[in-house]
C-alpha cells in the first residue's frame, strides 16, 4: 500500500472529522504501515488495527514510552529529558513506582465517595443554564464538571478552578487558531501552572489535607522526595488528562445523541442502559486518538520489519472502528455488547488511572441531563479542535426546555 494521499500530520484535516475512511482503507489494505516523516519530523509505523494496538500498548518491553516519548511530534531536544518525567512517558518500573503514588485517588471506593458531591456539581451546572433555553454544550456544561472534580481532587479551591482551565486550553489548543495561542503563550501557560502547583504543593505541605497534592508533597520513591518538578508535572498531566478527556467525552456523547435521536429515545425510555451507552461514547469519540512508542529493539509487527528506535504510532480511534472486533463499527449504538474498546488505552501498564472516575461523572453528566433537559436540538454548527491527538470539541450550542 502507498499512502501518498494519506497524511496523518495533517492536523487540518481533522478539524473536517476524524478521517475515518483513511483509517479504514489502512486496516483493510495495510494495518502496520510506514508514513512518510515531514520537515524537521521523522516517519513512523502507522499501527490501525485493534489486534496490533493492543499488543503494542501491553508490550512495554518492546514498544517503549520512555525512549522517544509518547507523542507524534518529536521532543524539542532542550525539553526532552524534562518530558520524560512526565508519567505517560515512563516504563515500567519506574512507571509502576509513580502510579502507586496517586492510584489512591482513583480508586472504586474513592469514586463513590465522590459520588454526592459529583451530583450536586452537576445539579449546580445545569441550574445555571437552566432559565436561558439555550448554551454552549462545550464551555457551559461538559467542561465544567471534569474541572471541578480535578480541582478537588488535587485539593485546588474551586474558585482557583478556571485557571487550570484557561492552562490547559492554552497547552492542548496552541495549534487551534481560534484560541490565537504561540508557542510563547503555550509555554507561559505552562510555567503559570507550574508556579501555582509549587505554591499548592508548600501550602500542603504546611497543611495536609487528603487531596493528591498532599499525597505527592509528602510521597517519596526509592527513598527520596518528589522535587517541586516532578511534582509540578504531576500536577500537569493531572490537570490537562482529568479535564480535556472527560470534557471531550461528554461533548462527543452529546453530539451521538442528537445526531442519533432513537438512540437519545431509547436512552429516555430505559436508563438501565445508560452505563452501556458510556461505553458506547468511549469507543464512538476516542478522545486521545494515539499514542506514540518507540522500538527498543528490530521486531515483526504486522508482517512488516520494525527497526529498533523506530517511532510506532497506536491509533486507538482506528482500533475502535476495527470492523474485526466491533461489528459495523460506524454505527452508534448504546446496546453494544461486547464492548471492549481501547478508549482507555486497552490493557497494560498504561491503562487510564482515572477510567473509574471518568465513567461516573460521565454517568452522572448525563443520568441528570436525562432527568432535567428536555427537547435538546442543536443551535448553529459543531466546531471541532484543530488537533490530530485530542478528538476534541470547541463549540456545541445547543437549545433545550428545563425542569428547575
């Protein structure tokens, strides 16, 4: 197969929708394929298929996140070894050694207690736009309840909650013209979130509470401290991975449902349902559509020769519409069953620490959206990020009759 019409760097054209008809004519002609590098950007093994992503995402051994880092882009030189603190860019052990640390904030029992005050947030969010009829899905309701529930998690007061929103919007969205952010801005915001973790991090250490930030000032691994750097990186990818995913979840299920109203309708009419229809929107919108590893060593994938320190690319949104593992995978369809999609990232070492927390707030999200909003049609266009990683949604207005 060439794939010369075929340019997966091509952020622009995801800002049209997710290319699915490139990714299914991969999979059918040529699952593990190479792609042509761009200027100042080597090429990289296209992996599209669900088989090949799931052996590749276990396969720490062979397919490393440290090595080259986990992302399409290659690392500027002078920031890579800061990178490579990044959790999501570790192997096993030391990856293994960091999850630990904050696994106990997204732990099952840890979720539901989060349960009542999860609801009341989404209580309060839909209040605000109740009396209006009308809002932007995106900015006044997916992303506030994924804001406010990282914030206590991490032990930010609310009201300091929109500046991780405005951070990560600048970091995440620094290739979306709308947002009108450089690379300038993209890295002051990113020092901005940086100082306020430091001063989070010294007010807990002074005075612990149960939150993460209390937990990494006080963590030590292989007897040693957290320095304010790693902690700050922590706080990063904290920040931007319990708000952009869930945020783009709750946008996406909201766009399926309405552009499937019998779908909406079965939803209404039996919300026993409603924890498969979650699932449904994970494998439907696959809000980060890949990641990176790089080869530690020459290996056969797919029937082709990988060389070592060769850069594989899983794309976990082709996975999810693999026609192999999910019958007409184009199809939205909230009764799916079997479901085991790779939203998540599939199994393995790297599998989402915050999966448990991400499908409560999506339930709850939309158990009250179900309960409170009533005759929801959408108000003007659907504007997508300018993104090849994130599957993200800028704008859904929206209009609707409440219940108060």
């Amino acid at each position: 197969m060439t794939n010369t019409d075929i340019n997966l760097w091509d952020k622009d054209r995801f800002v049209k929708g997710v290319p699915h008809d490139w990714f299914d004519r991969m999979r059918a002609e040529s699952p593990v394929v190479w792609h042509e590098g761009i200027e100042g950007q080597t090429g990289f093994w296209s992996v599209t298929n669900y088989d090949d992503v799931v052996a590749v995402n276990r396969d720490y051994e062979n397919y490393s996140s440290a090595e080259g880092l986990v992302f399409m882009f290659d690392a500027e030189p002078d920031t890579f070894e800061q990178q490579r603190l990044l959790m999501i860019n570790m192997d096993p052990p030391m990856h293994t050694r960091y999850r630990r640390l904050i696994n106990k904030g997204f732990t099952p029992r840890m979720v539901a207690e989060l349960e009542s005050t999860m609801r009341k947030r989404t209580n309060d969010i839909i209040d605000r736009i109740a009396v209006q009829g009308k809002c932007d899905f995106v900015v006044d309701v997916a992303a506030e309840l994924p804001l406010q529930v990282i914030a206590d998690l991490l032990g930010v007061p609310q009201e300091d909650c929109h500046k991780l929103f405005d951070w990560s919007n600048q970091m995440i969205g620094a290739d979306d013209p709308e947002y009108g952010v450089t690379e300038e801005i993209s890295a002051q915001a990113m020092m901005d979130l940086y100082a306020y973790a430091s001063e989070l991090a010294e007010q807990k250490r002074a005075d612990p509470g149960d939150d993460l930030v209390s937990v990494l000032s006080a963590a030590s691994v292989d007897g040693e401290k957290l320095s304010d750097l790693e902690i700050d990186l922590f706080f990063l990818i904290l920040t931007v991975a319990g708000n952009e995913t869930t945020r783009n979840l709750i946008s996406h299920g909201m766009v399926a449902l309405l552009e499937h109203p019998e779908q909406l309708q079965t939803l209404r009419d039996n919300r026993d349902l409603l924890p498969g229809a979650v699932e449904e929107m994970l494998r439907w919108a696959t809000p980060v559509m890949h990641f990176r590893r790089t080869a530690t060593k020459d290996l056969v994938l797919g029937g082709q020769n990988i060389k070592k320190g060769d850069k594989v690319v899983i794309w976990y949104i082709s996975a999810n519409r693999d026609e192999q593992q999910f019958p007409d995978p184009h199809t939205f369809n909230i009764e799916r069953t079997p479901n085991e999609h790779v939203a998540f990232g599939g199994s393995g070492p790297h599998f989402c620490l915050g999966a448990n927390l991400a499908r409560r707030e999506i339930e709850i999200m939309f158990d009250t959206i179900l309960d409170r909003l009533h005759n929801i049609k959408f108000d003007g266009d659907v504007s997508r990020l300018r993104s090849n990683f994130i599957n993200g949604l800028k704008h859904i207005p929206i209009t609707f009759s409440a219940d108060n």
